[in-house]
C-alpha cells in the first residue's frame, strides 16, 4: 500500500529490526541529528517525523514492544498530556526520546489524531516529489491545494480538518501566512517546509472562497454540459430529459433539474 512505501518517500534509514520502542529511544539519544537531516527516522519499530510542533507518527512495525497501541499515520505524540512542542525539531527529539526512556515516571503516552500532524506529515511527503503542473492540483495531507500566483488556494478539504485552524477552511480560500510569515511570494518548497515546521497550526487564509472559486464549478465545462436550466425540481427535470434522446455519440454529462 501507500503507507508501505512512506519510509522510503520520507528518507528514513532502513529499519534497523529492534521491536522495543524503549530500547530504540536509547540507541536513538547516542546519535546527534542537526536540522538539515531530520528525516523520518525509526525508533525501534517507530517510523516518527520530527518537527517543531511534536512527534508525528508515520508507522508501526507488527509486534512491537510499545507502550501504546499502533498510531495511525499523522497522529501526535502527547507526553503527559503535551505535545512537547520546541523552538527546533532537534529540541522536540531530544525531549521526546527522553519521555520514552524514563517511561516508567509515569507520564502517560498516548497518539492524538490531528489535521496539524497530518499537514506535517503530507508536507515532508510532498517536498519529496515533483511539483504538480500548472494550474493543477496536489493533495498534502488533508489538504488538496493549488499552487497560484500569490499564493496557493485550497481546492478541496477533508472534513477532519475544515474546522482544524482558526476559521473553518472553504474551497476558494487562499494562504495568506503561516505561523506570521507571509507566503504569497514564496515557491512551492519553502511554503511545503513552513507548513512541516509550522509550530502551532498557525495560518491565515483570505476567507473569499466557495465553491464558485473552486475545480468543482468548472466541471459542468469539462463535461460538455449544456447550461444549468433554471429547474430546481429533479422529478420535473426528469420528465423534461425524458422527452429528448440521446445516443451513444452524445453521452455528455446532463442536467436533471438541478442535478448534474
């Protein structure tokens, strides 16, 4: 499946056999990892993302020694009811393989399922492959977003995370800033890092969008549709297309009553 090829698509090191998460913490704090390599890496039988805002889960190896049950991808790690969120991906590891280590202080360890975690996670998938063409559309997580001129515009937003930021979300709406920083004029890869290292689910969008600013407004044009008749009845649509045939050669999306 997709989430069989994430380690790969992420850069993480192949994984190193250890079923033990505790054990996999302790091999883990031996090493030193700076912001330019903070690519996935496997804690024991944990695939986790770092970032800035908490672990994020990417997998869990079968029959791992864990004191949890198997997180989801894009779900967050809370220690003692905190994400231990840190001015640096670096702080936020050091802190976390720590927790893990000292698990029996007794501070619960439990996954928190998040659109922030998802976004993350989507972010550091996405800046591992090329960018969509022109004028077309990529999904980063929960978010399916088109990257315009000015800055990228929401297409289409799972509803886990339409109400996840400060407003809810809408087809239409555009990036303004995350975490204070304006994005209107930056490239797709420095907005994609932003949201990977964005600290607290903190962004701005321009609340203009609807459905008329969206892909779904124009499919009735990819279609071949004619135009909307005015009907808003589909009983009464149906009977009125009932009257016209059409063959094989004519099978173009069509309109019954408001119902495309």
């Amino acid at each position: 499946s997709f989430f069989a090829t994430l380690p790969v698509q992420l850069g993480a090191a192949p994984q190193p056999g250890e079923l033990s998460v505790v054990r996999g913490a302790k091999e883990a704090l031996k090493k030193t990892r700076d912001g330019a390599d903070m690519t996935a890496e496997w804690i024991g039988p944990l695939l986790v993302l770092w970032s800035r805002a908490a672990a994020v889960a990417v997998l869990q190896q079968p029959g791992a020694e864990a004191p949890w049950d198997d997180p989801l991808p894009g779900q967050m790690l809370l220690v003692g009811g905190s994400l231990r969120s840190c001015r640096s991906c670096e702080e936020t590891r050091t802190k976390v393989l720590n927790a893990l280590v000292n698990t029996r202080d007794g501070e619960v360890l439990q996954w928190l399922s998040s659109p922030h975690g998802e976004v993350i996670l989507g972010a550091q998938v996405a800046l591992g492959r090329p960018g969509p063409a022109a004028q077309e559309a990529e999904w980063v997580g929960p978010w399916q977003l088109r990257w315009d001129i000015g800055g990228p515009t929401w297409i289409d937003v799972l509803s886990s995370s339409a109400d996840a930021g400060p407003f809810p979300l809408k087809p239409g709406d555009r990036f303004l800033d995350v975490d204070g920083q304006q994005v209107e004029k930056d490239s797709r890869s420095t907005i994609l890092t932003r949201l990977r290292d964005m600290e607290d689910n903190v962004y701005r969008r321009m609340p203009n969008g609807d459905r008329q600013r969206s892909f779904f407004a124009t499919l009735p044009a990819q279609l071949g549709a004619a135009p909307q008749p005015g009907e808003l009845s589909v009983v009464r649509g149906a009977k009125e297309a009932l009257k016209k045939t059409r063959d094989g050669a004519d099978m173009t999306a069509e309109w019954i009553g408001p119902l495309l």
